[in-house]
C-alpha cells in the first residue's frame, strides 16, 4: 500500500498493525513465537536437506508422522523441548550466548 493511500485511511480512523498488535502480545510473547516459527522452519528445511521424510523423523523422534508434522508447522500444542529435539535430531545446533543485558540465540545449519 502507498504512503498516501494508508495516510488518507489513517484520517479516517483505520489502524495498521500486525497479528501481535491484534491480538496484543507483548514483545516477550512475539519474541517466543518468532522463535518457534523459526525453529519449525529450521527443522523442515534441515529435514529436507537430509533427504529424510517425516516418517523418517518421527522413527528417530520415537513419535509419529503426524507429530512431526505438527512440529513442523510450530502447532500450538508443540512444546519448544519437542521443537529443540526434532531440530537437534536433524543434525541442527543451538547457540546461546549471555551478555548482560542481551542473549542471542543463533540456530546453526539451518540456512
């Protein structure tokens, strides 16, 4: 949308945002979605890169192909120690470093 579109509905009491302004998450409650998102993505493309179908997986996972799939699409009801098992199960690696202050949380191999 141009500026002076979204400016003209702007005037006319329309409000911009994304789902997390929606439905008002705060910036911790993005930031652990955004790092699930990233997680499932990570796990699929790893997967894939592998040559490993979801089958596959779930048998290294001792899970089904459902739950991978679930795991994949960071599904509600996937807890992040299951996103951390599939995604280290795929060869992916986990680094955290600590500075006072500000974490950074790097997912390794899944370009």
């Amino acid at each position: 949308m141009d500026a002076k579109k979204r400016k003209a509905l702007e005037a006319a009491g329309w409000k911009f945002g994304d789902a997390a302004d929606f439905l008002g998450m705060s910036d911790e409650e993005k930031q652990l979605l955004d790092a699930r998102v990233e997680m499932a993505i990570a796990v699929r493309r790893l997967r894939e890169a592998m040559n490993l179908s979801q089958t596959d997986l779930a048998l290294r996972l001792k899970t089904s192909q459902p739950r991978v799939a679930k795991i994949e699409r960071a599904a509600p009801d996937v807890s992040f120690d299951q996103l951390f098992r599939a995604y280290t199960a795929v060869g992916g690696r986990v680094v955290v470093e600590s500075k006072p202050r500000r974490m950074k949380f790097e997912l390794q191999g899944a370009s």
